[in-house]
C-alpha cells in the first residue's frame, strides 16, 4: 500500500472561487480514502489521490484520467443528470484553471470529475442519523435496485466473476488486505472468528454459489452501495451515485453482495426494520428467493470491506488526527459488526479488580496478565502518569487530598475507562486493577462491558487484618511499589468502602488475597473458564 499526497498547488486552487466556470457560494473540502471533494453550491468536483492500495493504483495521471472517464460513464446508469463532465486542471501562463480534458489547452495537472451538487441533508446517511428515512422511501429504493440490477445483466465476463474460486478470492484479499490490524482495528480473536467462517461458508455452498451463477444473479453492479452514496430528495426517486469505477472486480458480482452492502449499512445505523423492508421489498420485486440463504456471508463480508476502508484512513497522513482516531473507532465497530454475522466470537472479559489496600489484588491482577495475555491497567500507574510522574515516585498527600483528591480521582478512572474500551471495541480482553471503592466506578465499567459486548467479572481481593498490616509496612520499607497506600489510610479507607449493588454482585468473585498465588489462580482460571475462557494458544489451533 502506498500513500501519497495529491499535487499541493491543485487543491490550493480548488480551494479558490476564481477557478470555477461558474458562481460560488461557498467552497467546502471533503475527503475519502481515496479522494478529494470540492463542494462548491451548485457543482461539486471530485480529484482522485495520486495511492497505490493494491486493489487500485492512482499514482500516474493517465490512469487518474481514465478512471475519471469511466466513473463518468459508469455512474450515468444511476444517476445520468448529476455526472456533467470530467475536467482538467492546467496551467496556463502560469494560473491554474479547468478545461474540457480533450481539449485542455496548457499544461494537465490532474484531472476532476464535474457533477451537480446534491443537497447534502438529503443524504442518506444524515437521514439516518436524524432517524428522518421512512419504509416507504427504502421500498422505493429496493425497486430502483431490482430494476438496475435487471438492467445490467452479466455477460460471460461477469458471470465468471460470481464462481466460488472467485468469490473466494475477493474475501481472501479482504482478510490478507487487514491482518496487519489485528491489535489495532480488532483482536486476532475475532479477526480469526471471522476469517473462518468466511472461508468456511464458502467451502460448503460451493453449489449454491454455482447455482446463483446458472439462475443469472451475476451484475455489472454499483459496488459501493451505502447509505453515504444515495441521496434521497424531497421529490423525486432515490439517486443513486459515486459505484466502483476502479476496480471491475467489485461491480462485478452476484447482485445480493450488491444489496448486502446497503443492508449492513442499514444495521449499522441501528435500523434492522429498514433493512427488513429493503430486503422483502427487493426480493418481491426481482423474485430472488435464495438471496436470504447468502445474505448473512454477503453482509459478513461487506462490514470487513468496511472496516477495511476506515483502516486505510486511520492510516492516511493526510487526514486530521482526530479524524483518523474516529476512523480507527469507525473499523473497530465494523469489525464487530462483521462478528456478528459470523455467528459470533470466543468471549472477551473486563476483569475489574477491586479491594482495600494490601490485600494484594494488584499481584494476583498481574498474575492473570501474565497467564492470559491481557494487558492490565493499574490506576496507581494511571494516576502518576496523569500527574507528570514516575511511577515509583512516592506521594504523601493525606486520603482525598492531593493526588488522591477527587479531581485526579475522577480523571484516573475516566482515563481508564477509556484505555479498557479501546481495546474491548477491538474485541480483545482487558484487566483493571484499581480499588474500586465507589459503586458508581464500578458499574461505569458494567456499562462499558455491556457498550462493547465483553463479559464482565468483577474480582473482590481481601485479606486480614495482620496480611494487611505485614504487607504494607514491607511495601513502605522497600519503597519501591507504585501504590502509595500506607498503614495509616486503611482505616479511612476501609471507612470509605461501598458494598457492592445487587448487579455487581452478579458478576462478582471474591478471593482470599492471604492464599498462596496457585490456588487464588485456579480459582480465578475456574470462573473465567466457566464463563466460555479458551486460551488463545487453543484459539490458534
């Protein structure tokens, strides 16, 4: 994959209204992956970014200028009044302008595809974001797509492309396009777990794929068929735009791959009762009876496309840091939406570890970090991180005062919560160990376990009186331990101590820190175990 940057003079002119052959309201740069959009009032125009993604390759200006054209021609079967031309960007007597692309008359830089700007709140998605798309417009919708589909039979060409090897070969590229964002857009459990379903759907409806090749469901499609690329206009149908012109390989397709990706759209934004009137309405329209039986593989498959696509945005340098971190988020949630097709994953735990000081939750929770793989999170380490210090570094401040006042209280646990989410959006398993004194904190985490779909345990550490009283003042002779709890905070500590709610005492485990570290081990393993644990080492397997 090869990431560059478009030509810096371009998009400086694109961004001034004196280039345009036409009036100005106001000039608006959007990007894609692959793109930049001007959005101008009345025109919009859209310049390819000069990337190399494997699947596609922009990097000389010839292709740029072909794959212009074809998007052109491609995207006049949905949408003929709003693709106008393609332009090039020149140079003349030293000034940037636009000209007919056959015709350019100086210098070409690069080159535009001009198309009449749509109203932006009608798109689809902002609808579905203000929950403003009614069944009746997605019915319209299904039998706009019955009829293209019906429209753009596939000859030889496109038939060869809905085989099994072929269609094969369209989810391997997906799976060896994102292996290296396992531990950054997901964990290779769930990684794995949609892989294997996957390849193994394929393996055992060979024939049924076969069989939807000999019915005629193979199309030149559209290819990138989500919410973001239809307009839905106050008059008038459903518009339709910006297919796959890249790549034949894409469009190219059983037309159910094609739906897939509007359907997974439409669950994405929380909306299965829409996608359950697009797929009925589709399937009374074009009579595909079968497409239910590969539509949860299509569905499966497109979430990873797009969880693909935000990857290689969170990867773009060219994009804003807090929009890349949104993408990175954006991949995650695909990927756990593309779980879910897949008939699920091996469980992934938040394992809070709470108790007074001394009590030793913090070694038996570096003990289940070290058996299991999981990072752990401390809050000592979080809260002189926090406060500019080392970990090491003592701090004498009294009980809630200080470092330990309620401020910096509350930002170490809200710092936490957000470090465990990140890794639990990825599908992976996370450890806390903090003392959890306060209800409130503890299901905080409750919720978050239940935002993300991981199992949560909840791990009361105790010990007594004397284990307590040894433990500390050996903690304080060697000074050495992030942990600033002293002899003298139990008491007020143990004062401060809420009981656990009736919900967390359902996902609670108490052990006895006293114990020696195999069988407060084993007891530990036991419980994850019984909640679904399986090691990864037999997860790989």
């Amino acid at each position: 994959m090869v990431q560059a940057q478009s030509d810096p003079q371009v998009l400086r002119a694109l961004g001034r209204a004196e280039i345009y052959p036409h009036p100005v309201e106001a000039i608006e740069h959007l990007q894609t992956h692959i793109s930049h959009i001007f959005l101008t009032g009345p025109m919009a125009y859209k310049l390819k970014k000069p990337v190399d993604l494997g699947f596609l390759d922009f990097r000389g200006l010839e292709d740029r200028k072909q794959t212009c054209l074809e998007e052109l021609r491609l995207n006049r079967r949905l949408a003929p009044r709003i693709y106008r031309q393609v332009l090039a960007v020149v140079r003349r007597d030293g000034q940037l302008a636009l000209a007919p692309w056959d015709e350019p008359g100086g210098e070409v830089l690069d080159y535009a595809v001009q198309m009449v700007q749509m109203d932006q709140e009608r798109m689809m998605d902002r609808l579905l974001d203000r929950g403003e798309v009614t069944p009746g417009q997605v019915a319209d919708l299904a039998r706009v797509l019955a009829r293209f589909y019906a429209s753009e039979p596939g000859g030889p060409q496109v038939s060869f492309a809905g085989r099994p090897s072929q269609v094969r070969l369209n989810v391997e590229e997906n799976f060896r396009q994102t292996q290296d964002y396992q531990g950054i857009c997901v964990a290779p459990a769930r990684w794995r777990a949609v892989r294997d379903y996957s390849l193994g759907f394929l393996g055992e409806h060979r024939e049924l794929f076969k069989h939807r090749v000999a019915q005629g469901r193979m199309v030149d499609g559209h290819g990138d068929l989500h919410s973001g690329n239809i307009n839905l206009p106050k008059d008038g149908p459903p518009i339709v735009f910006d297919c796959i012109e890249f790549n034949q390989r894409f469009r190219w397709q059983d037309a159910a791959c094609d739906l897939a990706f509007l359907a997974m759209d439409l669950d994405h934004h929380g909306r299965r009762d829409l996608r359950e009137v697009l797929v009925s309405e589709y399937i009374t329209e074009s009579g595909d009876r079968d497409l239910l039986r590969v539509l949860d593989f299509y569905m499966c498959y497109r979430a990873v496309v797009r969880a693909k696509v935000y990857g290689f945005m969170h990867e773009d340098p060219g994009l804003e840091l807090a929009e890349r971190f949104r993408d990175l988020q954006k991949a995650r949630s695909y990927f756990r939406q593309a779980a879910g097709y897949a008939g699920g994953e091996p469980p992934y735990f938040l394992v809070c570890f709470m108790g007074l000081m001394g009590t030793g939750k913090s070694y038996l929770a570096k003990l289940l970090s070290q058996a299991t793989g999981w990072p752990r999170l401390s809050s000592d380490v979080v809260r002189k991180q926090r406060a500019g210090m080392s970990p090491g570094q003592a701090s004498h401040d009294a009980w809630g005062q200080g470092l330990y006042g309620p401020s910096a209280t509350t930002d170490t646990y809200e710092t936490l919560l957000r470090r465990a989410g990140s890794r639990l959006e990825m599908g992976g398993s996370v450890i806390v160990d903090a003392s959890f004194t306060h209800e409130s904190w503890r299901e905080r985490f409750l919720d978050l376990a239940d935002e993300q779909g991981a199992t949560p345990l909840l791990v009361e550490v105790y010990a007594s009186p004397q284990v307590v009283r040894e433990r500390l003042a050996r903690r304080q002779a060697e000074g050495k331990s992030p942990s600033d709890g002293r002899l003298e905070l139990v008491e007020v500590q143990k004062a401060n101590w809420q009981p656990p709610s009736p919900r967390s005492l359902e996902y609670l485990l108490r052990v006895d820190g006293g114990l020696e570290a195999e069988p407060k081990m084993s007891l530990l393993i036991a419980k994850l175990e019984g909640l679904g644990y399986i090691p990864e080492k037999d997860l790989e397997e």
